[in-house]
C-alpha cells in the first residue's frame, strides 16, 4: 500500500514487520520501535549473533522469508538490498499494510529528537558515529544512535535511548541522506562515488548542499575539503562550525606523536588550546575525524574533557581496522574501506605504522563502481607492497558491462590475482568464492614474510578471507 507515513498514521499503528531485520541497519530501528512500544516482528535468511541479539528483546524472528510473515502487520519495513521478487515484499505491497522502505523509516525516525547529529561525507561516517556514540556513552547519556557497523561497546550497530540526543549516520547513496530531519548535520567530506546514481562530482555536491540546507540548527563541516566548501556556499541562518587542520577552522588539531595504534593530538578551539586529546585508531584521517565528533559533543553540550575520556576509550568500530589476529608471523587486519580514498588513507596509514611489508587484499564490491573508478582503484592499491585482488562481489548488480578482476589487476603494480571463467563469476556460488579466497589464502601464506601486516578491504564478505587466513596459520603453528 503506498502511502505517506505521518505521525498520526505512525500513531495507530500496533504492529510492525521488519524484512531483513537482522541487518546491521535495520536492527537499531527494531531497537526504538520496539522502545516506544510498538509489537515487532521479522525475518531474516542467515543466523546470526545480531537475531540472537533481536530475540532477547523478546521480538519474534521468521528465520526465511515467506508472505505468511507478514500476516497482522500494519506496517512493513524493508531495506533497499531485498530484491523485487522477495515472497515477503511481495505479499506485503498486496496488502493493506504500509510498506516502508528502511532510508524513508529513518527520516521519520530523526524527527523524534531535539537534537538528531545526522553525520554524513563519502567516508569516515561509521567511525565519526561510532566516536561521538562512545562519547556520549562514557559520558553518561542514554543516547540513541543507528551506526553502519558494530560498535563493541553497545553491542551492535545500534541502540534506543531516552534521552534527546541521537547519532545518526547519514549515507548519500541514491540520496537517502535527503529523507532524514537533521538538527546538526556533519559534512565529513565529499568525493567521486556512487556515480552510477549521480553521474558527476557537481551532481554529488548539490546533494551535500542541500542535506546542509536540512539542517535545522547546526552544520558542521570540513574547512579544508574543497568540495565541502562548494556544497556549503550559500548556507546560512544556523551555526556554522568548521574543523581542519588549519587553524583559520573553529576546531583544529597538530598531531604530538604517534606510537602504534595510538595517535596523540593537541586541539584548538577558535585557535586556543583546548588540550591533549588521544585516539587508538591509527591514521592522520581519523584526527580528523575525531574533531569532528569533538565539534558535534562541544556543541551538544558536553564538556571537552569528558569527551576525551570517550574518545580515548574508542578503539574501533567493527570493520575499520579491526585486528584479527597476530600469527605466523603477521598481522592480520580487516577494514570496510571499499572506495579508492578510503582503501588510500587505509593503506598510507598501515605504511605510516612499523611493519615489513603492507599487503592489500581487495574484494572489489559491484561492478559499476570497479568499471567507474578503476584506475583510481589501481592507483590506491598501488601503494601496498602487494596486492591481491578476489573475484568481484556483484551484490545488487548484474555484470552488464563485462567487468573482471584481470582488467584491474593488470592495470595495477604488484597485483595478483586468480583466472575464474567468466561464467563462473557471473553466477558465483558460495563454493566458487570460497575456492577464490582460498587461492587468495594459499598465495599469502606461500609468500608473507615476518613482520607483515596482510589488510583485507571491502564492503562485502573479504572479513571472512582474514579469518580463515588466521586459523589456516594458527592450525599450522
């Protein structure tokens, strides 16, 4: 049933069916609906840590998806990866429900708080979100926050609170950031991505500026990133607070040294010493990112010393740079970063740190975006000792245009890769990607030396490569 969710709908509505619910994104919804009181259920094909999670709260979950899930359901919440052909999706646009898609549901969920920090920029969201969640956390306040991954120290990707303050992390793909009521909105920085939807960078800066224009109070936003500074001329009528290196920005940072994991860094506000602040994430971009969510504390309210001790007690989210395991010799390390500038700053951070040699595992993720950025793909890579490059992850896409694995790998230096025919890849199986990253393991395990660190990258299922990787070593030792 199309139609417009309002309050007053939203208000007669008893109970709620979630398709996918054990996503990382839907998870947090089911989180503050089943708070306000609402009656949830969902499905989900796969069993996981997060439905074991979704049961404890007492919620029903279909393991499979059947149109007899959705009987007795008002309102039915899907998210953009389940497909047309879905039984559940299906059933539920024949049916009297109201059916939601999960960007259209969060949008309406940012309206329920005073002061919703939508943090949005090509990259840097998750771990910009999962820093401000842990400094509100350590600092006492029952926030509420939807995350793009699995912060350990709430236990998920999510969690409801009672308090006015929520964390939201605003992704610009297909504009989905443009659904959401921000109060304060935080502009990371923007960049070429997505260009199968947006075209060109122009096209992606109007979206940023008018997700600026949607903020009703605040934007704050990367005083150094030129194409930030385009998407914010013009914004007017609320506060404007900028962060950067340089120190023309209301909030900057001068790095004091770096030993391991552990970057430490001096702020200044408006040019005055704020003090000595510490992050245990290493690279120069996530300074920056810890400005950022310093700025959105400072300005919700919290004392800089007590955000510090958040910050301090940050070591990560799941995903981003996240330590495996150290065995046989190497380090093993898995990161989300799956767009030429994310996998850059990955890696320049990983050769910044005291290791042999840097070794790139990439899961290329769609094939628009492998044909789109390619040469930037081969150029990041590049700065790896070796890389080695899967089979292409088609996720949402079909291969339409006849892209493989071979066309980056022999556009990059020092790049392995595995021959799988054509047709295979076209139409992967569990079993086929699981003998591509086995070849992957095979290959590293033949040629690491001690002192490596072996980073797997990308948005799909590579964390999987690093742990067999991992036990492949700890078997053998």
């Amino acid at each position: 049933m199309s139609q417009v969710l309002t309050e007053e709908i939203l208000k007669s509505i008893k109970r709620v069916h979630f398709i996918g619910i054990g996503g990382s994104g839907m998870y947090p919804l089911a989180q503050i609906f089943h708070s306000k009181g609402y009656e949830i259920t969902g499905s989900d094909n796969n069993e996981t840590e997060t439905l074991e999670a979704v049961r404890k709260l007492g919620i029903k979950v279909y393991l499979g998806q059947r149109a007899e899930n959705i009987e007795g359901a008002e309102l039915i919440i899907y998210t953009a990866a389940i497909m047309a052909d879905n039984p559940e999706l299906i059933a539920a646009k024949a049916s009297s429900a109201i059916v939601c898609e999960r960007a259209d549901i969060l949008g309406v969920i940012t309206g329920w708080y005073d002061n919703a920090i939508c943090v949005c920029g090509t990259h840097g969201k998750t771990t910009t979100s999962s820093m401000l969640t842990q400094i509100f956390v350590d600092a006492g306040e029952d926030i509420s926050c939807v995350i793009g991954g699995k912060l350990p120290s709430i236990g998920g990707s999510g969690r409801a609170g009672s308090s006015d303050n929520m964390v939201c992390e605003a992704c610009e793909y297909q504009d989905h950031f443009l659904k959401l009521y921000p109060d304060c909105a935080v502009i990371l920085n923007v960049d070429a991505d997505h260009l199968e939807y947006f075209k060109t960078i122009d096209n992606i800066i109007k979206s940023f500026h008018k997700f600026a224009e949607m903020a009703a109070k605040a934007v704050i936003y990367n005083g150094d990133d030129a194409n930030t500074l385009k998407a914010m001329e013009g914004i007017s009528g609320k506060t404007l607070i900028s962060f950067g290196w340089d120190k023309k920005n209301d909030y900057s940072a001068e790095i004091i040294s770096k030993k391991g994991l552990v970057t430490k860094f001096e702020v200044f506000v408006k040019g005055e010493s704020a003090g000595e602040f510490e992050i245990n994430v290493p690279g120069d971009h996530n300074v920056l990112n810890a400005l950022a969510a310093l700025a959105a504390a400072d300005y919700s309210g919290l004392e800089l010393p007590v955000a510090a001790k958040g910050l301090a007690s940050f070591h990560g989210a799941i995903r981003r740079f996240q330590l495996i395991d150290k065995v046989g010799g190497i380090t093993i390390v898995d990161d989300y970063a799956h767009h030429p500038k994310e996998i850059e700053v990955t890696l320049r951070a990983a050769k910044g740190l005291d290791f042999n040699r840097v070794w790139a595992v990439l899961q290329p993720f769609t094939y628009s975006r492998t044909e789109i950025l390619m040469d930037d793909f081969a150029r990041a890579l590049e700065i790896a000792d070796i890389s080695v490059i899967t089979d292409i992850m088609g996720s949402r896409e079909k291969n339409d245009h006849g892209i493989y694995t071979e066309m980056l790998g022999a556009k990059t230096k020092n790049a392995v890769w595995f021959d799988t025919p054509h047709e295979v890849v076209d139409k992967q199986t569990a079993e086929q990607k699981e003998k591509n990253f086995d070849e992957c393991i095979d290959y590293i395990i033949k040629n690491k030396q001690d002192g490596d660190i072996v980073i797997t990258l990308g948005c799909g299922d590579v964390y999987k490569l690093a742990k067999k990787l991992a036990k492949r070593l700890r078997d053998t030792e």
